[in-house]
C-alpha cells in the first residue's frame, strides 16, 4: 500500500514538473502578442488660408420675363406663324385674325373723312366767302350813297340860311340823308355779323365734322392692326391655347412667350444673414438636371421688407442662360458666402473630432499621435478655422484619426 502511494505521488511530480515546462516554453509567444501595432494615417499640415462661410438655400428658376399675348380685339383666327418652342424676334408676327369686317369699316371711315374735309374747304373758301364779298360791297355803295347824301343835305342847307332854296327842298335832301344812313348802318351790321360771328361758326362746326370723322378712320384703322398680332419680346413660344378658325376674345391668352436671355431664382433668406448678402454679390448656383458644376450667378434685388408669412426677406439672383439650357420650373441650389476669415491659421474639417462637446484633432508627433483640444472660428464643408491648439506646419490627422487615442503609435501612409 505504501509503494502504491509513493508511486503515485512521484507520477505527479512528473506531471507537474512537465506541465511547468510547458507553459515556461510558451511564455515568449504570449509576450509577443502584446506587442502594440502602428495605425495607418494620412496627415496634412496646418497652413493659412481663407475660410469662407456659405449658406445653401434653394429656389426654382423662373424666365427672365414670361408675356401673356392676349389680342386688342375679338375675331376669328386666320393664321398661326409660331409652334410651342420656336424662337422669336421682337415684332416677329405671332397670329393674325380676319379683317374682312374691318377693311370696310376702314373704307367706310374714310370716305366719311373725305366728305367732311370737302364741307370745311367749302365753308373756308365758298360761299360764306362770296356771301361776304357781296355784303362788302353793299356796304361800300351804302357807304358812298350816305355820304353824298350828307354832302348834299350840308350845302342845300346853307343856300337855304341865305334864301337860295326853299324848306320843302331842305327837307326832301334831310329825308335821303336819314334813308341813306339807315341803309348804311343795316349794310355795315349784317356784314359785321357775318364776318365776326356767322362764318367762324360755320367754320368751327366744319371743322369739328373732320375732327369727328378723322377720329372714327384712326379707330378702325387701329382695330385694322391690330388684327396682326405681334410678340412685344425676344424669346420662345411656351404655350399656344389657339387654333386656326377658332374665335379668340380679349380676355384670355392666346399664347406666352419667355424671355430666356438669362434666368432668376428667388430664395428666402432668414433675418440673421439677409444684412450679409447685398446687390451684385457673386454667388454659385449649382442646377443638378444641367450640370454638376456650379454655375456663377449675381444677387439683382434684395427685398427691403420681410415677408408677413414667413418672415424671411425674398433675394433674386440673376443666372446667364447663354447656351438656353436653363428651364422654368428648374430646382437650384444658392450657395451665398456670408462670412470670410483671409489667411488664417485652417485644419481640413474632416480632421476635426467631435469629443463630447470638445473639437479635437490628432497631431503627429514622431511615430505617435497626439491629441489635441482646439478652439474653432467660422468652418465650412472643407476648412475649419483654428483659434488655439495647434501651429502653423504641423501635421494634423485627416484619415484614421477615429481609430486612435493619445498616444498611439502610427505609420504615415499620406501626407
């Protein structure tokens, strides 16, 4: 029983003493695993630049002008120049109505007009005229009658004071004298009022008949035009609500026409940034469905009130639309720059970690990274502003930052 014991407690001896020699060998292999490895970065330096802060807002294009062309008049369609996105001219001819109607009633003016000018040339210089010439002459025979009458009546009365003639005599010579100065005074009085009241009358009424039936022939030549109906812009046909043969009347559109010479796009801009953007600012105007590039606009207006519903301020921008690609009804994208910091001490922004309310950055220093807290001043999408925490030249992480801590070993991959 004893030899049994002894045995077995020097088989476990053995076993000890092997399995001690075991974990003795495998010691280095375990040591060697806590070995720490280097992270792969891509690091930039921190250097000056300009920080621009922009404010993204959004907008739909508009034409630069858009006309309703609605006819002076009703009328019967009689002819259509222009299909939904032809191009035209100023003064180019749209459509035209009938003018069958309207060229009589022209005509008919016009011979009304032609009368009337007949009757004032008439009155002017016809018998009015002659009537006066007549008239003028009876007052000068009236005239000469009264006067030799007077003549004769003066010296029949002094041979009658020295007994030459008798009272019968004198008398008869007074009587012609008072016939012949009534007869004066009847002559000078109708030509008096002939010439100063009876022939400008005559005159004024002539002259207003022209006046009248001049106006009824620029009436309806008027209404003669205006059955050509002409676009009062350069553009391009957006719509056409007519047909040849149909009736059109002044109260609807028969077509529109935009002017796409250029484009603008309104935004609404908040009260905190409306004072930072002013007339003919530069802006980029990124418009997806034309291009993936910003295109270069310019602020034409910014609204001095703010609107009563929403309480932001309207700012139109104005965009070339040189090749015509630019379309009403587009989505545009304005990126207004509403504060700058030139050459100033920047880190990319996407070296900058948020840590619990804390921005920080790692720098590398030798083969470790640092970790930085830093104060910021105005970022955008690509550089932030660096008040404090980091200097000029060095090299800041912008690529694997997020798998490090203070301290850690890395390896430079990118700079």
């Amino acid at each position: 029983m004893r030899k049994k014991i002894s045995v077995m407690l020097t088989a476990l001896l053995v076993l000890v003493a092997a399995f001690s020699g075991c974990a003795g060998g495998s010691s280095p292999a375990l040591s060697e695993q806590k070995v720490e490895k280097p992270v792969a970065v891509s690091v930039t330096k921190a250097a000056k630049a300009t920080v621009e802060v922009v404010s993204t807002l959004s907008g739909k294009v508009k034409p630069a002008q858009e006309v309703s062309i609605i006819p002076k008049i009703s009328g019967k369609v009689a002819g259509i120049n222009f299909e939904v996105g032809d191009k035209v001219k100023e003064g180019d001819v749209l459509f035209y109505l009938d003018d069958n109607d309207i060229k009589l009633q022209v005509q008919q003016a016009e011979a009304a007009l032609s009368i009337a000018e007949s009757a004032l040339e008439r009155t002017k210089g016809g018998s009015v005229e002659q009537q006066l010439s007549q008239l003028k002459s009876s007052l000068v025979s009236a005239e000469t009658a009264y006067n030799d009458a007077k003549l004769n009546y003066e010296r029949l009365k002094s041979l009658f004071e020295v007994g030459g003639i008798s009272r019968e005599a004198l008398e008869s010579a007074e009587t012609r004298l008072k016939v012949a100065e009534e007869q004066y005074k009847t002559a000078k009085t109708s030509y008096d009022l002939t010439l100063s009241k009876i022939n400008p009358e005559n005159i004024a009424g002539a002259e207003a008949q022209v006046k009248q039936a001049r106006a009824a022939y620029d009436i309806a030549k008027t209404q003669l035009e205006n059955t050509i109906v002409k676009s009062p812009v350069a553009g391009v046909v957006a719509s056409r609500n007519i047909d040849v043969g149909e009736m059109v009347g002044t109260m609807a559109a028969a077509m529109s026409i935009v002017d796409l010479s250029y484009v603008t796009v309104d935004v609404n801009v908040p009260e905190t940034i409306i004072n930072k953007i002013n007339q003919n600012d530069p802006v980029d105007v990124l418009i997806k469905s034309v291009s993936n590039e910003p295109l270069r606009g310019q602020v034409m207006s910014v609204s001095p009130a703010a609107d009563p519903q929403t309480q932001n301020y309207t700012v139109k921008i104005k965009v070339p639309n040189d090749e015509g690609l630019l379309k009403g009804g587009m989505f545009a994208e304005i990126k207004i720059g509403v504060d700058k910091a030139e050459n100033v001490l920047s880190v990319p922004l996407s070296a900058v970690i948020d840590d619990n309310g804390r921005k920080v950055v790692y720098v590398v220093k030798g083969d470790k990274a640092e970790k930085r807290e830093i104060s910021i001043g105005f970022s955008n999408n690509e550089l932030v502003q660096v008040l404090s925490g980091v200097s000029e030249g060095e090299e800041v992480v912008v690529k694997g930052q997020n798998l490090l801590s203070d301290g850690s070993k890395v390896t430079v991959v990118e700079r």
